[in-house]
C-alpha cells in the first residue's frame, strides 16, 4: 500500500476499502492495518460519508464497508472522552450531514445502516441542546408532515431534498419524496428503539415528548402508506396489462415500442413506491410499539387512540387477514409482515398493562376475532395415523410444515399458513397476559399494582377491567370450551407429530421440555396452549379439575380401537402429565401405576402401527410426573419395572421415540427426592444396558438427544454409586465410540457429558477403574496436548476432573507408564491454564506426590524448577483486594507443599532438604509469601500507617496468612540454617524481629495454626546461633511460655478431650493394653528426619543447650526482672522439669 497522503483524499480511502475486499489473505490483512491507521487521521470519517453515499458512482461493496467502517468509528470515537477522539471541528461538519445524506440512500441495506448510526448518535447527543438528537426530530417532523390541501407542492419541496428539478417528471418526483419519507421514518424509528434501550428518566421524558409529537402524524403515514400501495399495486397492473395488449396487437417496427418501453419504466417507478410505501407502513407499525408506551401511560383514557384502537380491530386487522388468504394478490406478503406487527402490538399492550387493553375500545371483540380464527385453525378435519402425506387441513397447524420465515422465496400457501400460526400463537399469548391480571400472584399484576398506586383513578379502571374479563372472556362456560379445545385439538396432535415420529430433529421440540412458568413468550402454537391451560387449571381448579380427572379415568379403562379413541387417551394422558403436580391430590397415582399402567404398557393397540408406540411414550410421561412427588415404596418397583419394559429394544413396538421418551422420564425419576436405590437396584441392570443399547443404535445422531441420554446415565450412577460397578466396563467401551462419532453440531457440549459420564463411573467403580486406564485416558490426552484449540480449552476442566479422579483410584503398583508420563505436562498446564485450573491441576499434583515417590523428592529431579515457578504466581498479592489473587486456591496449594516439604524432611536426606529450600527460593514462591506477611504485619501492627515508612500496599487476612505462616514453619523443620538465610535476605534485621516479636508471638495463637507444629518450628530457630543476641534471647519467656503450653495440652489429654498431633493428621489410637501416662509418652513423640524424639527431653535438652550455647558465645542468658515474667520461668520449669535460677529484683535468689 502506498503511504497516507496528507491530506487525506477520496481516492486514497477509496482505494484502500476495495482491496480489503479482495480475496488474498495478505492484501486484506494490510488492508485492515492501514484502515487502523486511518481511523486516527483527521478527515476520514467525513470521507467515508461521500464513499457510502456515492450511489451508482461507487461499488456496493466498497459503500457497504464504508457505512460499517464509519459506524465502528462513531462508536469508538465520538464521545470526547475516547482516546484518538473526533475533533469538534469534523464532528460538526459530519452531523450536519448525516441527516441529509441518509435521505438520499436508494439502497436498503446501506440505509439501515446509515439509521443505526443515526441512532448511535442521537443516544450519546441525547442531552445535548444542539445534539443529532434534537435537531434530527426537528428535521424529521418537518420531512413526514403530510400537507394534504398542497399535495404537489409538498411533493416538490421533498423531492428538491434530493437536489431534483422542479421540472423533473412528476412521477419521478414522487418517487424521490418518498424515498426521503422511507427513509426519514426509518430514521425515526431507529432512534427511537436505540435511546429507548436504556429508559432512564430523562429517556422516558424525552421519548414521551416524541410520542406526543409523532404518534398522529405516525398514524397518517400509515393510511397514507396504504393507499399509495393500493393504487401502485393497481397501476403496476394496468402498465402490465397494457404492455401485453401492445405486444399481441400492435405491428412491428410501429410507435408501440416507445409505448412499451414507457410503461416498463413506469411500472418499475410505481413498483419501487409500492415496495417503499410497503416499508413505511411496516415501519410505522413498528415505531408505534415503541412510541404508545412513553406517549399514553394511561392509553385507555385517550379519545384518539381508542378510535385508532378500534380502527385497528374492525378495519385494519379484518383487511389485512383477507388480504393474506388472497393468493392471487401481490402484495400477500406485506399482508403476513403487517399482521405479524399489529398482533405484536397487541400482545406488547396486554403484557404490559392488562387494564389499559381490556378497557381499550373494542379489546373484547379483539379477543373473540383472535379465538375464533385460532379454532379454525386448530380444529381437526379428519384423522388419519398411516397416509404419508396428509392432506391438509385449514390452517395444517399438525398436518402442514410451518415455515419458519417468510422470504422472496415462499410460496403463497406458506404464507397463508405463517400468518394462521402467528395470530393462533398470538391468541394464546394475550389471553395468558391478560389472564395475569386475574391473579394477583402473577408478575403480570406488578405493574397494575404500581399504577394503582400513582393514579386513584386507576383503581376503577381495574375494577372494569376484571368485571369485562369474567362477564365476558373468561367465563366458565369459555373457559371450559378454551380447556376442552386445547386438550381436545392441541393436544391430540395428528400430521405433524406422527410425520416427525422417527425424525430425532424434532423430538424436542415435541415432549415436555421446559418449565411453563416461564411466561407467554412462546414460538409455538402447542407451548401456548400448555401455559395457558396450566394458567387456567389454577383459579379454576375446581371446574376443570373434575373434567380432567374424569376423561383420565375414562382413557385408563378404555382400550382404543380407532386412530381418534387412540388420539383421545393420548391427549388425556398428556394433559395429566401435564397438570398432576397441581392436581395430585385428587388422582390416586400408586392405584394408577400398580394395577393400570402396568399392565397397560404391555399391551398391543390394533389399527395403526403407530398407536402403541403413542400410548407408552405417553405412559412414560405420566411416571415422569408421577414419582417426583411422594408415592408409596410398593409403588416404586412397579414403575422402575415399567422403565426397564420400556427400555428394552428386543421389545416389539419399543422404538426409538419410546426409548427416548422413557430416557426422559427415568431422568426425572431418578433424580427425585424420593428415589430408592435398594428398590432399583434389580431393574438397574436391565435399564442401563437398555440405555447403552440406546446408544449404540444407528438411529440417533442428534447431538441434543444423545446429551439427554449420557444425563441420565450419569443421574443414575451418581445415585446408585458403587452398586453399578458391573455393568460401568460396558459404559467405558460406548463412550470412546461416541467420543470418536462426534460431529460439528453440539460437539463442545457433546464431549463435556461424555467427559462427565467418564468421572462419574471412574468414582462408582473405584479401584477397578485401573483396569480401563488406557480407554479413559484417551479423551483426557486429547484435551491437554492442544489447548490452541477453543474446544479443548473449554472442555479442559472436565477433563482435570477425570484425570484426577482416575489418578485418585490408582494405586503405586498399577501406575502404568502411560499414566505417570502425564505427569510431565503438569508444570506446562499450570502456565497456560492455571488461573481457571488450578485447584484440579494442585490435586492432580499431589497424587501423583503420593503415587511417584522417590523421583519427586530427589534433588537431581529435573522438572522440580519448572513446577515450582509455575505455582510462584498462586502466591501473589491481588493489590486492589485483602487478598491473594486466587484466594480460593491459597488452601490447597498450601497443603500441598506442606505435604511435599514435610515427605523431604521425614526421608532425612540433608541434600534434598536443601536443595528444596534453594529451589523454592528461585522460583520467587518464598519472596511472594514473605512480602504477603510482611504487608499483613504492617497492616494489623498499626506502627506503620503513617509518615514515609508507611505500609501502602494491603495486606492478606484470615485463611491465607495462616497458610504462608504454615509453609514457612515446615520449611523451618527441614532446613533452618537455609530458611533463615533466605528469610534474612530479603528482610531488613530490624523487620523481621519486629514480625517475630509482634505477629509471631503475640497473634499466632490467633492463626489457627497447630500449637505443636508452631512451637517446634520456632524452636528450630535456636540452631542458628547468629540469631541469639538480637532475637532469641531476649524472648526466653515467650519461648517459655509456648513450650509450657504445649506439654500442658499433652499431659492434660483425655478421651474425651481435643487433639492436636505434633505432626501427624490423625489422632494415634490407644491400645487397650497401653495406660494413659504410656499413651501421653507416646502423643509427644515426633519426627525429626529419620530421627525419633521425645518433647519432653527434647525442651529440657535444649533448654541446656541454649545456657551453654549463651556462655560459649560470651551472652549473658536473659534475667527475669517483673513477678510475671517469675511467674512464667517458675510454671516453665514446674511442667517442662527445666531448671532456672537467678537473683530477682528484690536481690534475692530464686530457683526453679
């Protein structure tokens, strides 16, 4: 690329944008280097404008990357407060502009984007008096006042806008004012839905202000939309027809060509206003969504926009649902768009405010219109199991595919079907919201609870509300219809369901999958039939309820003979499962399952070889409902026996829709609280191979229903642990084949249920695990050898988990080779993933501590460094926080190298022991600890807060300092001479005497620390004889007193009473033939390397040596001089048997 002229050119900007559009790699690569650049120099942003706005002189792609070039920078760099921000001076000169050049966009795609970034702007100048936000609506309500007694004239004056001619055609002029009022209005709108993403109050205020202005020009533009479509639809035709008249009539060579030519061009002009007129009106619906919540807090009270309400009802909708049913008509789809935005509009209304619906002019009739066209729509006509293509019905909610959009390419029976499946959607979805209001309970009534709180007068427009809700809509008699058409039609599901039977693509969306609680929100017609009816079986438990449990009696005793009998138990079997968690008290669910289903499941229903597939797949539903509430034990067996009945493949009739569906009752089953694994246990067996079968089978390569099945695998076997040991071999076997089976779709979460599948048998089958280390390690290796990959990365923490629990259950004789290389990636997982890793990669570690043995501990082990430095980051400060930076791994990673230090120090290789303690010197993990102490002291001493000396970084608390004191301790035991050294290093003298004396002493006991490990870790300390003069000796009694604190605790030990180990994690057992002085003898036991040392003679030997190391070294032995410290040298002497004499303060001589 040639270097950025200055100043900037169009043609330079130009010229970069259409090589980054270029298909070599390298070209867009410097391409977006050089655009990096650019959006730093002064003048680009403004050069984007001409670019994007060029029209036919520039190419579409380059205009394209140019809008989203310019939306990114007006992101980034518009607020004065970004770094590399636009100047005032480009700012202005771009905004005054942004509106004007956006009218002038023929293209829709660039237009949009030219909106966005409208909006963008608008949003961030919201508050601002000369702001994009307030001159845009100035401008705008300027362009879309409609001028009716000058037509022509406001016609022109649009059109001058675009820089036309007053002597242009004026059918060119008008096709130039409507550009600018599309786009206008689609600017309007953009705003409108981007500041309204974050209603503050000013937000609100500002947008109730352009409610009240545009709101009735909005609904103008909306008639006048309609009518300029209607009458450009009829002269698209007329040019149409006339084209073909010349063309079969007129002689060749004559005037007629011109002619046809003409109104070709004509027809493509009245084409393009349709199509513009078509986006306004679609637009208009879409900014009235937005607008009528800020304008009319209380819609129902105002005259205009309950005409416009009912205008809706009467005309609007009526109009436009006759329009889509006319096939013959062209503009069928802007019919299907502008239904699909009015019922919008009316389900936003009713969801947000119930009251001001229903008490809106003309709402009740709505509601019947909606009701009335949903029975038709789902109303069957004819049912049928075995024709492979059923012929539809009106509407074919069940027998027709429904689209899931409507495009250039659909046909005018989808779109038919796409506008009977959004108002029947939309019907069960108003009569939830507005049902809401009928129970206080409901979210639905917060809002009316809010409102009746500001307005008094509100209060009585709810009472309306609810007395036209129950006199009219939901009456007993409606809503016993409503009940009886929804479990009658809905649930009696015929095409659709039985044509995706064996399709796996379509089972979930089929079966009881999410909680109906959710809310109205739904994508279908079945899901808003089930949250109505279960929002209907509430209030009106006692006039449904009956009707239910009596049909469900009746489908119970009836055996179906004909496709409808066998559709009707069907249906009632599924609104049972549907509402028994409700109902429970009134359905005798053990008689049920004991003496009916059974027996039921085993039968074979004639007339259709679909009918018996149906009625176990529904039995499998109702025991998913059934036994996660309480039912007796006798029940138990006969529903796992059921499942197991299910389950089996060899089974005439169990297909794979059967087996599934069973899998996900089971699931629930088993996951319940009153699930019994000593009454599962002789099904298990059966059920698993089953589910293994299951699994095998060819049938089923949809990743979410394999998901469903490895779930409830792993249910099971969490809840039946060891007991399932025999048939896990089995399991481990299938896994690695689906692991292998795995395709693009849903892989990442595919191969997280196998990975956790695996950990689950690895834990039910204990040490036999070991005997599958080769099948088990393969997913674990795959996923730790590249962590470039984003999959592995995300599946990286299942598969540490497995690693660790199979490393758990290994024993040291059956390490294979295989397993203990692993090992070596340790260190390089701790670099790479340690921050999210850690507390697995630290377990994983010390078993393979235990498990490894002398390589680990030998000072000659090469890959010791490595690992340590990768654990010195654990150990740092997170500075904004009283905390390390993973304060959640501080416990285990302590442990764990208390566990390492104390093995090193028991197998009393002096050589080892110090080449550990260096070794943890250069990692850093010993500097990082002493500088976390360090700040503690400082923090809690209080001598350091203030003046130059001050302590300005926090220190740790609690739990993470206990551990640091704790590490340093071990390391005391296994070396002192280094650990001194090393401590002396990088402390001041005077600093660490000070934290010896004031945090060691005075607030250890404090640190829960064990008392025996603290006391021989600082005895450890009278080794170093350099310490003597300046640090030990004047804390004799401190020391005296530490050491008659812990023999007092081990000569006062009782059964009873508390234990605390010198160095061991469990309490030593007494035998029965030990008494209790030999078992205290025993408790004051330790080890110091390989060598055994008993307490007692341990202080009372270095009591000595300390007085005579004192007097070699020319130190007089410290005096006590106040009768408390007499106190605690007589108490020292008494407990430990230590001797001591010296003159008092009152001259006379003491012994002790």
């Amino acid at each position: 690329m040639p270097p950025i002229p200055q100043p900037l050119t169009v043609d330079f900007v130009y010229q970069v944008l259409s090589t980054a559009n270029s298909n070599r790699r390298r070209e867009r690569e410097q391409c977006l280097k050089v655009i990096e650049q650019l959006q730093h120099t002064s003048g680009y942003f403004y050069i984007l404008q001409d670019i994007y706005s060029a029209g036919d002189n520039a190419l579409f792609e380059v205009r394209l990357l140019a809008i989203i070039q310019f939306r990114q920078g007006m992101e980034k760099y518009w607020r004065s407060s970004a770094k590399h921000a636009i100047s005032r001076d480009e700012k202005d000169a771009i905004r005054n502009r942004m509106l004007s050049l956006h009218f002038r966009l023929d293209n829709d795609q660039i237009a949009k984007w030219s909106a966005f970034v409208i909006g963008l702007v608008g949003r961030i100048e919201l508050r601002e008096q000369n702001g994009l936000w307030r001159t845009s609506l100035q401008t705008l309500g300027e362009i879309l006042a409609e001028q009716d007694a000058e037509p022509q004239q406001h016609t022109a004056r649009l059109a001058s806008v675009l820089g036309m001619d007053q002597n242009a055609p004026d059918l060119d002029k008008l096709v130039g004012a409507d550009l600018v009022r599309t786009n206008a209005i689609l600017a309007l709108h953009t705003m409108v839905k981007t500041v309204a993403k974050a209603p503050t109050l000013a937000v609100k205020a500002e947008l109730a202000k352009v409610g009240e202005a545009f709101v009735p020009q909005t609904l103008v533009i909306m008639q006048s939309a309609v009518n300029t479509w209607v009458e450009c639809t009829g002269k698209v035709r007329e040019r149409h027809d006339r084209i073909q008249q010349l063309h079969n009539e007129a002689p060749p060579g004559t005037s007629a060509a011109d002619t046809m030519r003409q109104d070709l061009l004509d027809a493509q002009k009245y084409s393009r206003l349709r199509d513009m007129a078509t986006a306004r009106d679609l637009c208009c619906w879409k900014l009235l969504r937005r607008l009528l919540p800020f304008a009319y807090p209380y819609p129902h009270r105002d005259q205009s926009l309950n005409e416009f309400w009912h205008d809706i009802v009467k005309v609007k909708l009526s109009e436009y649902y006759s329009l889509a049913h006319r096939v013959d008509f062209m503009g069928q789809k802007h019919a299907y768009f502008a239904i699909e935005s009015i019922t919008k509009l009316h389900a936003d209304v009713a969801k947000r405010d119930p009251v001001a619906f229903l008490n809106l002019k003309g709402s009740v009739e709505l509601m019947s219109w909606y009701w009335g066209q949903t029975k038709q729509y789902i109303l069957p006509q004819g049912i049928t199991f075995d024709a492979p293509n059923p012929v539809p019905r009106y509407g074919g909610i069940f027998n027709t595919d429904i689209p899931e959009k409507i495009d250039s390419s659909s046909s005018p029976e989808e779109v038919t079907i796409k506008v009977e499946d959004s108002v029947a959607r939309r019907a069960f979805q108003i009569l939830g919201f507005l049902y809401m209001l009928m129970d206080p309970s409901k979210k639905g009534a917060t809002l009316s609870l809010s409102k009746r709180n500001e307005d008094a007068q509100y209060e009585e427009d709810r009472k309306e509300a609810l007395r036209l809700a129950n006199d009219l809509l939901f009456t007993n008699d409606s809503v016993d219809h409503i009940y009886r058409q929804i479990v009658g039609d809905v649930f009696s599901e015929t095409g659709d369901e039985l044509g995706s039977w064996n399709d796996p693509e379509d089972w979930d969306l089929m079966e009881l999958g999410e909680n109906p609680e959710d809310g109205y929100d739904i994508l279908s017609v079945r899901k808003g039939a089930e949250k109505l009816f279960l929002a209907f079986m509430r209030p009106h438990k006692e006039l449904i309820a009956p009707h239910l449990v009596s049909e469900f009696r009746a489908a119970l005793e009836a055996s179906p003979t004909t496709p409808a009998n066998v559709l009707h138990k069907k249906a009632s079997y599924y609104a049972m499962a549907l509402t028994y968690p409700l109902i429970w008290d009134l359905v005798d669910a053990n008689g049920i399952i004991q003496n009916v289903l059974v027996n039921e499941v085993k039968n074979v229903f004639v007339g259709s070889e679909l009918a018996t597939p149906l009625i176990r797949s529904r039995i499998a539903l109702l025991l998913g409902s059934f036994l996660p509430l309480e039912v007796a034990k006798e029940t138990l067996a006969p529903a796992y026996e059921i499942f197991a009945f299910l389950l089996d493949p060899n089974i005439e009739h169990n297909d794979l829709r059967v087996r599934y569906t069973a899998t996900r009752a089971l699931k629930i089953a088993v996951d319940s609280w009153y699930f019994d694994g000593v009454i599962f246990q002789p099904y298990c067996d059966s059920i698993l191979v089953g589910l293994v079968r299951l699994l095998e089978s060819g049938g089923i390569l949809v990743p979410g229903i394999v998901l469903s099945i490895l779930q409830t695998i792993d249910t099971i076997i969490e809840q039946m642990g060891d007991k399932v040991t025999e048939k896990a071999a089995s399991l481990l076997e299938v896994l690695p084949v689906l692991w292998d089976k795995v395709g693009d779709v849903g892989a990442d979460l595919f191969k997280q249920e196998i990975l956790v599948c695996f950990t689950s048998l690895c834990r039910s089958m204990g040490s036999v695990s070991r005997q599958h280390q080769v099948l088990i390690l393969k997913p674990i290796q795959a996923m730790t050898s590249n962590l470039e990959d984003p999959s592995n990365k995300f599946l990286l923490g299942e598969a540490l988990t497995l690693w660790k629990t199979l490393i758990g259950n290994t024993a040291t004789e059956d390490l294979s080779d295989e397993l203990e290389r692993m090992y070596s990636s340790v260190p390089f997982l701790f670099t790479v993933a340690g921050d999210d890793h850690a507390k697995e990669l630290i377990a994983i570690a010390h078993h393979y501590l235990c498990l490894k043995g002398p390589p680990l501990y030998s000072a000659n082990y090469c890959d010791r460094p490595a690992f340590l430095q990768a654990l010195a980051p654990l150990f740092t400060l997170n500075h904004s926080r009283t905390e390390p930076t993973r304060p959640d791994l501080v416990h285990p990673v302590s442990n764990y190298f208390e566990a390492w230090i104390e093995t090193i120090r028991l197998r009393g290789d002096p050589a080892d022991m110090k080449a550990f303690v260096i070794e943890l010197k250069e990692s850093g993990i010993v500097e990082h600890i002493l500088s976390a102490l360090v700040d503690s002291y400082g923090k809690h001493s209080g001598l350091q807060t203030n003046g130059p000396q001050r302590f300005t970084e926090v220190g740790i608390e609690g739990q993470a300092e206990t551990c640091f004191v704790a590490i340093i301790a071990r390391m005391l035991l296994l070396d002192p001479w280094e650990t001194v050294m090393m401590v002396g290093a990088l402390l001041e003298a005077d600093r660490l005497a000070k934290i010896v004396d004031e945090m060691l002493f005075v607030t250890g006991s404090e640190w829960g620390l064990p008392l025996k490990l603290f006391t021989l870790a600082l005895s450890k300390l009278w080794e170093v004889q350099s310490l003597y003069q300046e640090l030990l000796i004047p804390r004799v009694p401190k020391f005296a007193d530490l050491w008659t604190r812990v023999w007092k605790d081990i000569i006062e030990v009782t059964d009873e009473g508390p234990h605390d180990p010198l160095l061991t994690l469990t309490r030593p057992t007494k035998s029965p033939n030990e008494n209790w002085a030999e078992y205290r003898d025993r408790l004051t036991l330790w080890l110091d390397g390989t060598r055994q040392v008993h307490m007692g003679e341990h202080i009372r030997r270095m009591w000595q040596d300390i007085r005579v190391a004192s007097s070699q070294l020319g130190i007089m032995f410290w005096v006590p001089q106040t009768p408390e410290e007499w106190a605690v040298m007589q108490e020292f002497a008494e407990v430990c048997g230590c001797y001591y004499s010296g003159t008092g303060t009152e001259g006379t001589e003491r012994t002790g």
